[in-house]
C-alpha cells in the first residue's frame, strides 16, 4: 500500500491523525476538505447536507488525486469522509490496493467535537446526517478500525504499523 485514506464522519479527527501520520512516515498529505467546490461548502456552512451527487465530482477529483501521487510513485495520505462503500470504491478504482483507515467514534462525541472547533464550514448540527450517511467499512479489503478516542500518539503507532505491513 502506497495510499491510505483516513475517513469517518465530521469530528472524528481525520486532519489531525492524518497529520500525526504523515509526520511519522514521511508520506505527502492530501487534505479532501481543500477540494470541496464552493458550492459544497456553501451548502454545509447552511447547515444542508451533501448529497450523493454533491460529492461524486469531489470524489473523482480526489481520486484524480490519488491516481497522479501514484503515478509519482510518491506515499500520500488523503483525508476524506467516505462515508459510504461506493464513494470507496470510487477511490479504490483509483489506485491499487488502497487502504483505509477508519475512524470510530460516537455520535455524540462527533457532535460534541465539530461544536468545540473553531473556523470550519462543518456545523454540529449535520452530524447526525453523517452517521445516517455512514456504511462502515466493516469486512472491506485493507481496512483499519480505529478507536478515534484513543490518544494521538498510539493511533499514529498503530497505523504506522498497520501501514508497514
């Protein structure tokens, strides 16, 4: 595995692991958030959810993304919800092999972290619309369940490991 994808709903901690992950290996990040048309984020900042068809010109553009990481041989890890199995396969059609690291947590403490952040366009109240969105990725080739209430440092240890292998 070249490329990871750490996923999950809003709040779980996708930049921020992705980040710590990144820092450890070495590998390049791509952060899906960035490219959002402006029309997706205007509909989320207006508390509306995105639809299927909101997100599939997001998800090509994101797997265009991990198509020419791949093509540069180069070690990326993107962050994207993924919140259903076809928006993975989307982007498992991208690349071989794709890995997925999947970020478990709890409505309420989803809810309660995308309240606490400051400066996003996420608000807490679609949550909710995230965990109805959610098909976990259960049984998937290359997936990683994580905790994503674990601390910092021991997710980053893990899915080092995890990726290594």
């Amino acid at each position: 595995m070249r490329a990871i994808v750490v996923m999950g709903v809003a709040g779980c901690g996708k930049s921020t692991v992705a980040g710590a992950v990144c820092e450890r290996t070495g590998a390049r990040l791509i952060e899906g958030d960035v490219f959002h048309p402006a029309s997706n984020v205007a509909k989320m900042a207006a508390g509306m959810p995105l639809t299927d068809a909101d997100r599939q010109g997001w998800l090509e553009q994101l797997a265009g993304e991990l198509a020419a990481a791949w093509a540069a041989n180069e070690r990326v890890v993107l962050t994207c919800s993924a919140l259903k199995q076809r928006y993975r396969d989307t982007l498992r059609a991208a690349v071989p092999r794709l890995g997925f690291v999947y970020l478990s947590l709890s409505p309420e403490a989803a809810t309660a972290r995308v309240g606490s952040r400051q400066g996003h366009f996420m608000p807490a109240t679609l949550v909710e619309s995230q965990f109805r969105d959610l098909e976990p990725p259960i049984g998937e080739p290359d997936v990683l369940v994580v905790d994503a209430t674990d601390a910092l440092p021991r997710i980053a240890e893990d899915v080092d490991a995890w990726w290594r292998n």
